[in-house]
C-alpha cells in the first residue's frame, strides 16, 4: 500500500477501542494460556518493556513494518523475532519513553521523527516474567537504518499488503529451551517464523489494521 494512503487512514486507529487479549491470544502458544491464567503470582515482580511496531516507507513510498531478529545469545528470547524496543530504565519518563529509545538505540530510527499513534494490549510474558508494553507508530521518511550489532542479529523488512494476507498466518512445530516439539500459532514473514509473544502483539496490530485499510 502507498504510505500516504496508509498515513492517512492509520490516524483513524488512535480514537479506536483496542481488540485486546482476546486477539491476543489467538496466537498464543496452547500451553502458555494456562501461564497467563496464572500471571497474577509474578506481577508485583515483573519487569517492565516497551516495543513499537513501527511502519514507515520505503524509497518507493510503499508501507513496510520493521521487525529485528535478536542475537542469539544465553537467554529465553534468543535468536527470535521481535519488534524493537526493550526494558524500562531509571532514565526513562514513561514506557513510551524507553520503547522510543531503545527504537533509536536498535536500529537507529531518531526518536523525533517517530509518532505514536496508539498504545496497544499490555502483555505479559511468563518464561521471561515481563510485561511488555506495545505501541503502533510511524515514521513518515524513509528511515536510515544502523544496527546495533551487540543486540540485533538482522533487520526484517515486512511489506504492508503480505502482512495482511492470511497466507502468512501459519503453524509450527518448535522446540524451546522450556517445551519441544510443540505446535504454536504463528506468521511467515519473509521466510521467518515469528511466534509466541510478537506474534500475539502483531494480531492485535493486524486486527486493527484491518478496520481501516
């Protein structure tokens, strides 16, 4: 989709009621639905994130969505698909705050040139114990990306239209370092698999998206 089309009826998402977990958890892994069930143990000590799922145009002026592949390193969530963003430091005013500079920090998006337009479904993550605050924004340039290369593996380029398309909402057999060969919910984004905690946020977003494109 042409980004001044899409620039334009995006504004409508920020008056809009949020789907929720409800959407969510479409694409939750099965067996992580009991864990959220019983996320009220952990909240008191849980740690705080923010991510964006950001959008932005390319230099043909089409829509894409930036999404990063971690690097693989000792931890729950490495090697895995994500959006940028990270946890809350004492710098930070807000989590809106810290998603933005950790957006600026991970691949270089200047956190001026971004504007939120919504704050999305908060959602908890058990294996790593965070809550993670999601926002939709935009970039109206053509950002020039630079990793930082410590923490992100690759950028994931994500076109607009193949988002939407049902096609790439697939399922897959995965073997993690808490479960093996379980099936999970999950999206095909230009050859990737992304699932559990990004994929149930993305659904919200698509779900969204789909009232207003």
């Amino acid at each position: 989709m042409n980004f001044q089309e899409f620039e334009k009826r995006i504004v409508k998402i920020e008056k809009m009621e949020l789907p929720g977990e409800a959407v969510q958890l479409k694409m939750a892994p099965m067996n992580r639905l009991q864990e959220l069930k019983q996320q009220a143990y952990s909240m008191e000590t849980a740690k705080k994130a923010g991510v964006i799922a950001l959008f932005y145009p390319t230099a043909k002026r089409e829509t894409n969505l930036v999404l990063i592949l971690r690097k693989t390193y000792k931890g729950i969530h490495s090697a895995q698909i994500g959006f940028p963003g990270g946890k809350i430091e004492q710098e930070d005013n807000s989590l809106v705050d810290t998603a933005l500079r950790e957006t600026e920090e991970e691949v270089g998006v200047p956190r001026d040139k971004i504007s939120i337009i919504k704050k999305l479904t908060q959602l908890y993550i058990p294996p790593s114990n965070f809550f993670v605050q999601p926002f939709l924004g935009i970039v109206n340039e053509t950002p020039k990306f630079i990793l930082e290369t410590r923490e992100v593996e690759a950028l994931i380029e994500v076109d607009l239209n193949k988002f939407m398309d049902e096609r790439c909402v697939t399922t897959q057999i995965l073997s993690t370092s808490y479960a093996s060969n379980w099936e999970v919910p999950a999206f095909k984004l230009n050859g990737h698999i992304v699932w559990g905690a990004t994929a149930m946020m993305l659904n919200e977003v698509r779900e969204l998206l789909r009232q207003v494109l």
